[in-house]
C-alpha cells in the first residue's frame, strides 16, 4: 500500500490541508480538528480502499482507517499538513473549543470519570467474584458456596473488603481526577477527598443505624461530622471550588510565601464551606437525582427500558453517554440500596443489537470493502465497541441502524423486566456477563439473544423494502 497516496488522497478529500486545525490517530482512526466540516467530500473518502468509515463526534471527524495502518497514514498526513506530532489529548482540547456549553460539560464530566474507571471496574468485579461466592441457590440449592464449603467463608470476606475500597474511598479518587481537569494541584483534591471519608467521620453508610450524628459547634454553628463515602456529586463541586480558590490564590500571593500559604488557605477555606454548605446541599441533591432514576426505574417498568433501549445508540451519537459514567459510579456506590446499575445492560443491549445489525449487513451486501468492514466491525460491536459499525456501517446505511435500536428496544424492555442489574462497570457486550448480577445472568444472556435475533432478522427485512424502493425509483 503506497501510505503517502492514501494520505494525500484523504487531505484532498477534507478541503486541504489550510482546513486542518489539529491532528492526531489512535489505535484505529485518524482524529482532525478541521475548520469547516462542511468542505468534506464524503464520497471522495469513501472511495478510498484505506478508510472504512467516517464520524464526526465532540468536536473531532474522526477517520476510521485499522490497527497497524492509521500510524503509517498518519506518519504521512502529518507531514503534508507541517502539523509535527500531536497527541489525542491536543486535538481533543482543539475539539473542545468547537463544543457547545452542554458537550463541554459532557466532555468534562468524560475527563474526570474515565480515568479512574479501571478501579471502579476492578471494585465491582471484585464485588461480583464476592457475590458468586456467598449467593444461594446459584451453583447448589438453597445453599451458597460458602455454605457448602465454609472453609471459604474468609476468603469472601477478604475480597468482600477488596471490592468495597473503591467505593469507600471514591472521593478520593474523583478529587485527585477533577483538581487535575479544572486545573488545581491534584493531591489537594486527593487531600480533600481524604478529609471527606476521614475516620473521625460517621460513615456515610452506617448513617442509618446511628441516633444521633454528633456536631462541630463553631461559634454558635453546628455542621455535622458525617462523611461521604460513596459520594460523586459533593467532591465534584467541592474540588471545582478548591481549584478555581488555589488558581486565584496563587495569583496574588507572594512566591517566597506560595508554597506554604496558597495549600493551606484553599484546603482549610474548601473543607470548612464543603462541611458546613456545600456538602449537604449537593449529598442531598445527588441523592435526589438517584432516587428519581431509580423511581424512574421500579415504576416504569419495562416500557421505561423500551424507551432507553430505543434511545441510547442516539444518545451515543451525541457523546451525552459519556455522562452516565457519572450516574453509574454513584448507582454502584450505592449498591446496597440500589442493587446496581440498570445503565450498563441497557448499553450492552444496544452494542449487541449495533454488532448483529452489521454483521447482518455482512451477509446482504455484495460490496467487497463493505463487506471487511462489517466483518470486523460488527464482532467489534458485540465485544462493546460499537464506533466503527455504527458510524461505518448501520448510520451509513441507515436501515441497519433502525433495525438495531428497535432490537435494543425490545431487549432493554425484556432485561429491565426482569430486573437485570450490574454490579461492575466493563465491556458492555458479550464480555459483560462477568459485570451483571449472579442472580440476572441467564436474563441478561437471553437479552442478549433478543438483541441479536430480533436486529438481524429485521435488518433482513429492511434491506428488502430498501431494495424495492430503489428499483421503483430507477424504474420511474
């Protein structure tokens, strides 16, 4: 493959290289901030034997090339274009400025949730070994495998403690995240996390059992030493506060004082406001928040998993889904009162349904090119990565795409029926048995062959009214 034609041949397609503000690749697509999308000659791309699809999303038209291509096109394209090397990070900061206020809060809330994700995934994983190991009835009859084998009783307890970390201590975790986005020290945000779940505490979630919740009296001012374990929206606000107070603080304050001065003055100012106003006000509304979805979710039923199933591939379209990451963490932080998150099968019904689409799509189309790209895309999709068929496939094609939210409609309703539940973020597809509830296993395994069956036998039927439109139409 001549990479330096394929690369020129996808300049010219994208209005020139005076159209590229930014550029960079990741393991699969070619990333571009351009200028005017509008100049973007899509037939022109998709003529061209490298690309396998195209989306624009956050900012960015992503070009979908493959593992093992995209850096030596991107080696080529970065050349023609005198951009130099420039990361992911940099052209998602180009992205961002092109972003209207609501996708920048999406994008925001994306930063600080996605890189402590591998420890909340951990946590809950660890929390599903913990469940197989103690729930009845699962591998003997009224019986749990601690039960059968009580030599094993310590060693659920221990991993029972493994699981709970992440969540005890999660505005530790989201402190250190968030000071590190709204560009604070991120070990003061660590630090006010630590303040947040301190010892001295009464822990949040053995709130219930204690009369009484002792107080700080400060002159006449009672606030209440109760911690957050467990709490997203409280340690969001509150470290948006400390860094936007260390930012001002620093401005003014003397270098030779700054060291010393500027950490104590916005921790001490940021922990005495967090306890005494902040805290309660935003503990209270993010409790409202998820007592409505999950009000939302015990009273509507199945119809209610209808309409998310038949939303959710929409909503990834416009990058909103990155701001359930949110609402998960606390849903599994939570999990006691909660049993989970409801979020996370919904998505993996809609990954299977966007994977059975394209593959369907696989065995309708004759095109060579369209036929790689739905093989790979559409085993992708079903693992829960669904980029590459949705926007290289079933949005191209449309009919595909309908198939698959009306198949992740019917199994969403089918799975939220039967109170399919997680208790672990993951690879929301096939791999995601693992996150699901012992007890919701074999309902979400038949959600899954819902999703599949129903999206692949309909995107057959579609592709058959598709075709006889056309021959009308060339008939006329």
């Amino acid at each position: 493959m001549d990479y330096k034609k394929e690369a020129a041949s996808i300049l010219e397609a994208i209005g020139g290289k005076e159209n590229v503000a930014a550029a960079a690749h990741c393991a699969t697509r070619l990333r571009l901030v351009l200028n005017d999308e509008s100049k973007v000659d899509e037939k022109a791309l998709e003529q061209l034997d490298v690309v396998k699809g195209t989306f624009s999303t956050g900012g960015q038209y992503q070009i979908i090339i493959g593992q093992g291509t995209v850096n030596k096109v991107y080696a080529e394209f970065s050349q023609m274009t005198g951009l130099g090397d420039m990361s992911t990070t940099d052209v998602k900061s180009a992205g961002a400025k092109k972003m209207n206020p609501l996708q920048q809060f999406v994008k925001m809330l994306s930063d600080i949730f996605v890189p402590i994700i591998p420890a909340i995934v951990a946590g809950g994983l660890l929390m599903g070994i913990n469940n197989l190991l103690t729930a009845p009835d699962l591998f003997f009859e009224g019986r749990s495998l601690i039960d059968q084998y009580p030599g094993m009783a310590d060693l659920a307890a221990m991993i029972n403690t493994f699981a709970n970390a992440a969540f005890v201590f999660l505005p530790v975790l989201i402190g250190f995240s968030a000071a590190k986005r709204f560009g604070g020290n991120p070990y003061l945000g660590a630090a006010l996390g630590m303040i947040m779940v301190h010892p001295d505490l009464i822990n949040a979630y053995a709130q219930a059992s204690v009369e009484e919740i002792p107080v700080w009296n400060i002159f006449g001012l009672e606030i209440e030493k109760l911690g957050y374990q467990g709490q997203v929206l409280p340690v969001l606000v509150s470290t948006y506060i400390l860094s936007k107070l260390e930012i001002n603080i620093r401005k003014i304050m003397p270098a030779s004082l700054d060291i010393l001065l500027t950490p104590l003055l916005s921790l001490l100012f940021t922990a005495f406001i967090t306890f005494a106003f902040v805290g309660p006000i935003t503990r209270e509304a993010g409790n409202l928040i998820i007592d409505g979805l999950v009000w939302t979710y015990d009273s509507l039923g199945f119809v209610g998993g209808l309409i998310m199933g038949l939303l959710y591939a929409p909503i990834v379209i416009t990058g909103m889904h990155h701001s359930f990451i949110a609402i998960e963490t606390q849903l599994l932080a939570d999990i006691a009162e909660t049993g989970g998150s409801f979020i996370f099968p919904i998505a993996a019904m809609s990954n299977v349904a966007q994977g059975a689409a394209t593959l369907a799509v696989f065995f309708l189309t004759a095109d060579k090119k369209m036929k790689g790209v739905a093989s790979a895309s559409g085993i992708s999709a079903l693992l829960g990565i669904t980029e590459p068929a949705m926007f290289g496939v079933n949005l191209k094609l449309r009919y595909p795409f309908i198939a698959a939210i009306v198949g992740s409609a019917i199994a969403s309703a089918f799975i939220v029926g039967n109170d399919v539940l997680a208790v672990a973020l993951g690879a929301a597809g096939l791999p995601g048995i693992i996150s699901i509830a012992p007890g919701s296993i074999i309902s979400y395994i038949i959600g899954m062959a819902i999703a599949f069956a129903v999206t692949f036998g309909l995107t057959f039927i579609l592709a058959k009214r598709q075709a006889k439109k056309e021959a009308v139409k060339q008939a006329a």
